[in-house]
C-alpha cells in the first residue's frame, strides 16, 4: 500500500469520481445504505437529545461518521461477527439488535443490554483496543473449526496507539486468521489530533507493517465503503486472511456530552467536514440515477422517526433497579467483602425509606 489519496467513488456533491480498483456498487445497495444513513442519523439525534434530558448518562455521537457504521454491519453475512467500540451504537442497530438493548449499557447498566452470541455482536468496548485481541480470537476460533466466519472489529485512530491494537494485528497476520480491522480515524482520540499520535503516512500503513493488505478509503463515500470493505470480508471468508482498512471521516460533535470540543478543534474545520456529510452525498447520487425520490425519501424519514419514538418512550420511562445486580454478577462465589458492602447498601436504602 503506497497510495495516500483515499479510495473515493463519489464526490462531497455526489458526482461519480470513480476508481479504476473498485467498481460502483448497484443502485438497489446503495440505496438501502441511504436508508441506513437516514435511520443512523436519527439516532444520533435522538440518543444526544435523551443524554441532554439525563436520560442517558452518556452518549459517543457517531454523528460525520454514519457512512462508516452502516456500511460496517451492512457488508456482513448473517454468521459473521462485529466487534465495536463506545462509539458505534449506529453499526449494532443496522446489525439488527434492538435499539433499546444497545442503549441499555449507555444509560448506565451493569451488562450492555443485548445477548452478543445471539447478535454475533460483541459487547460494545470503552476501553480502547480491547476488542480488538478477542475479535483475533473468535476468528482464528472460526478458522481451526473450518467455519467461513469473518469478524469485523471497528476501532478509532486512538486505537491505534495502544498496545492491543498492534497485538491483534500481529497474530492476525502471522496465522492469517479472517478478520477485518476497520479504523475510523475521525482525527481526534479525544482531544489529542492524529498529528500527535503517529508520524505514519496514514494508518493503512500500519497493516503493511504486519504484512496484510491494507486500504485508505474515504469514510463519508457509502459507496466506497461498500467496495473496499466488502471486498475486505470477501478475502477473508476465502482464506485470504486479515486487511486493515482506514476510513478518512470526522467526528461532527464532542467526544461525548462531557467533552467541550471547541476548546481543542475550530468551528472552521468542523464545518467544512460537515460540507462533506455522508447521507447529502449519497443522497445526490440516487435522485441524479432516478433511484431516490419523494415517496422513499418520506417512508425512509418515517421510518426513522417511528424508531426515535420508541427509543424515547422506552427510555422515558422511570423503573427501579434491583441493588443487587451491582454485586451479583463480580465474582462467581461472593467475597466477603462483596456480601458485607450489599448489606451495607441494602440498610441505607432501608434507613432511607424509614425516614421518609
């Protein structure tokens, strides 16, 4: 991998760039991408709005990087796995897990609201790179059972500092196990920029390090990403071993809601990504091929509103939480310390109602 432009299909406008690589995907694909961006962005939306209203205790806005989650879950087959992080609340959702389960563990519970074996979803990962070795696992899991399944992890570029990362990728390469690393360098680990965190070209060429194929390509092109990474999946399902692939995107909002953005990025700059917004390119596309029109842009928009509706519904709802789930599932036996502090908590709660 030498190339630093990113692999692009579609301009900011929606014009057919094309790339001599990959071929544009089918009208009909992408046109259920656009409905995933539609849904993707209004949950963002929706999920920022119940963390403002103390409904949520926290909320990482995928919001710039739709593209990258629907395509994600979109390019996998019904055995694969994803392994996301914090962030991709978007991908699990188009994955097919209830949007409710997913942002269970966000507004504060103890398990993160989904049965992962059910799913094929690993539970969402705040710490980073984490996932990232157990999704190494399951696939080369997969490959000694003589299964086809390909596991996708998703990471971001902070990732790619930590010690896992570089683990997972190692192993991955040198027993080609069928995994497909999926970095979404939205420029930021928080508040530190990329120019802080590697003097590499790009991360793509981190994959070349450890001997597996590796693409940048443009994050906020769905059609792009549909070529690059289901091709990606496509090797690793035929033994064709792991692939880096690097997404050139951009986080539109603050790390999360307890992140003040400005006091380390310009209005500028995050309005001239905004300028490149997934779901208006996209969108471009399909009405100029006759692909898209009023009719589907209402039921798509219906569609995403029925599904914002429900989520504040549910999570508008007050309901009490059982003590003693904050100790029943730490250790398999008790410890005695864990039996002295639920008692503890069990005679405050008690003296509490007493005085009432």
């Amino acid at each position: 991998m030498t190339d630093l432009a990113p692999v692009r299909l579609l301009d900011a406008d929606g014009t057919v760039t094309g790339d001599g690589r990959y071929p544009m995907p089918p009208p009909d694909v992408l046109l259920e991408r656009y409905r995933g961006l539609v849904r993707g962005k209004r949950l963002n939306e929706q999920a920022s709005a119940l963390v403002r209203q103390g409904r949520l205790a926290v909320y990482p806005s995928s919001r710039g990087q739709e593209a990258c989650e629907v395509v994600a879950a979109a390019v996998l087959r019904p055995g694969d796995w994803l392994f996301p992080t914090y962030r991709d609340t978007v991908a699990i959702v188009e994955r097919g897990v209830a949007p409710v389960e997913v942002l269970t563990l966000l507004r504060g519970e103890w398990h993160c609201g989904y049965d992962p074996v059910h799913h094929h979803v690993a539970p969402q990962a705040t710490p980073l790179a984490t996932q990232l070795p157990h999704a190494v696992g399951v696939a080369h899991a997969a490959r000694l059972r003589g299964e086809d399944t390909v596991v996708l992890a998703l990471c971001g570029d902070g990732a790619t500092s930590e010690g896992d990362f570089h683990e997972a990728l190692n192993f991955a390469a040198v027993f080609t196990a069928p995994v497909v690393f999926f970095v979404q360098n939205n420029k930021y680990a928080i508040s530190v920029p990329l120019a802080r965190q590697s003097a590499a070209p790009t991360l793509a060429h981190k994959g070349v390090g450890y001997g597996m194929p590796a693409v940048l390509v443009d994050g906020n092109d769905a059609a792009a990403l549909t070529a690059v990474l289901g091709e990606a999946v496509g090797r690793a399902a035929t033994g064709g071993g792991p692939t880096l692939v690097e997404a050139d995107t951009y986080r539109i909002e603050a790390h999360t809601n307890a992140d003040d953005a400005a006091r380390y990025r310009t209005d500028a700059e995050v309005r001239e990504w905004a300028e490149r917004d997934p779901l208006r390119r996209l969108r471009a596309y399909l009405r100029a091929e006759n692909a898209l029109d009023d009719a589907r842009e209402d039921a798509f928009a219906a569609e995403a509103e029925a599904v914002a509706a429900r989520v504040r519904a549910a999570l508008g709802e007050d309901r009490p939480v059982p003590t003693d789930e904050l100790f029943a599932h730490v250790h398999a036996t008790p410890t005695p310390q864990l039996a002295a502090q639920a008692a503890l908590l069990r005679a405050e709660l008690a003296a509490g109602e007493d005085a009432r």
